[in-house]
C-alpha cells in the first residue's frame, strides 16, 4: 500500500510508459535513419546524405528532449535520488506487476535499438572514413604522378603537356 499511496502523489505511470513507447517508436525511426543513411554512403549521394544529416540532427534532439521528459517524470517518482541519472530498474517498486512486466519489456526492446543504433553508426562511419581515406590516397597518388613529370624541358624553356592532370574542374 505504501508503494500505491506513493505511486499516486508523485506520478502516473501511464504517462511514463507512455514516454517509454515514444522513446521507442524515435528510436526505430533513427535506425531506419541509419539504414537510408549506409545506402546514401554506398551510393555516394551527397544531396541524400546532407538531407539525412538535417534529419538525423531533429531525430536526436527529439530523443535528447524525451529523455529529459522522462528524467523528469522519474524524479516526481523518486525526488529523494542523488543520482544524476535514474535507471529504469529502479522504477520497478513503483509500478504495478503488469506495468512493471512492460518496463522490462521496454527496457530489453531499448537496449536492443541501442545495440543497433550504435552498430549502424559505426559502420557507417567507419564506411565514411575508409571512403575518405581511398580518395585521399586516389588523390595523393595523382598528385604525385603529376608532380614528377618535369613540365619543362632539357633547355629551360616551358614545355605544354596535353596529358598532364588538371586537379581543378575548369567548368567552375
């Protein structure tokens, strides 16, 4: 009884599992997120990949807001915490058994999207940074050809070379 009496001055737990569903739903849209992400980086379309920076940002932001939401509600749950961060476990005393079976539920279904958010991420950043790399050293190694090729001639003068390099566009 004390659990209920506290449960009904300090919050509604159906306001809370609701932010849990919410976390949830933002959680699975940044993973597709992610998805169109590694096929925009396959696919080397910029204009796809800078949409998708824009919508990754506000799905983040979303996520930071919610867990604020829900760190607020946590703590009219559990004002007398020193935590700086309340986890879902210590939640458990203040719902009922069925709501505490969908908490463990949300729990396990939130550490799932978190494995493959991070999964994802890394992969495409190491995907990001491998692709760089290759250009880098295409680059270096075009440069380098150039450079060794003497544009002047045997008698000092300046010689025109039809197939030398242009590392510039000149349609610009």
């Amino acid at each position: 009884m004390k659990t209920e009496e506290k449960l009904s001055k300090h919050i509604n737990p159906a306001k809370l599992l609701e932010l849990f569903e919410r976390q949830i739903v933002l959680g699975e849209e940044l993973l597709l997120l992610l998805g169109e992400e590694k096929t925009a980086l396959i696919e080397m379309d910029m204009q796809a990949l800078l949409s998708l920076s824009q919508k990754k940002e506000h799905q983040l932001l979303r996520l930071k807001n919610l867990d604020g939401a829900l760190q607020e509600e946590s703590r009219r749950l559990w004002p007398d915490s020193n935590e700086k961060v309340i986890r879902l476990a210590a939640l458990t005393p203040f719902v009922s058994e069925a709501e505490n079976d969908r908490l463990a539920s949300y729990r396990d279904r939130l550490a799932e999207l978190r494995k493959n958010i991070d999964e994802k991420n890394l992969f495409n950043k190491q995907f990001a940074e491998d692709t760089g790399k290759f250009l880098n050293d295409a680059i270096q190694l075009i440069s380098n050809a150039v450079a060794e090729r003497p544009i002047y001639s045997t008698k000092g003068t300046h010689k025109q070379l039809a197939s030398r390099a242009n590392l510039l566009s000149r349609e610009v």
